[in-house]
C-alpha cells in the first residue's frame, strides 16, 4: 500500500517571517496570564502573544505622535 504524497504546510499566516523567531522571557506570572487568555481565546499562546504585540506596537505608535 502506497501512501499519499502530503504537501508540507506551515500553520504560520503567509508572509511571517519562520526563520528569525523572537524569543520573548515572561516572569512565571506574566506567562500563567498568557496562557489563560490565549485558552479564552481558542488561540495557541504563541498566537495570543503575537496579537498582544501588535496591539501594543500600535498603542505604542498611538503615543509617539
């Protein structure tokens, strides 16, 4: 029996850069709140931290002008 050929696919959205990862350190708590968050969410806690990221770069752009 042959198995089917499966495409390799990355579960990341097209155009985030996969090879130059950030690593973030977050205090014990800090990570407890990420995790609980992401779970409400239905996101993975790496997705959870991207989103909080990018509302925060906005709020932080927001505060430069």
């Amino acid at each position: 029996m042959d198995q089917e050929k499966h495409i390799a696919r990355s579960n990341l959205p097209k155009g985030i850069a996969s090879k130059n990862p950030i690593p973030m350190r977050l205090f014990v708590d800090e990570r407890k709140e990420l995790e609980a968050i992401a779970v409400k969410e239905s996101r993975s806690i790496s997705a959870m931290a991207r989103l909080i990221f990018l509302i925060g770069l906005k709020y932080f752009s927001e505060q430069e002008k």
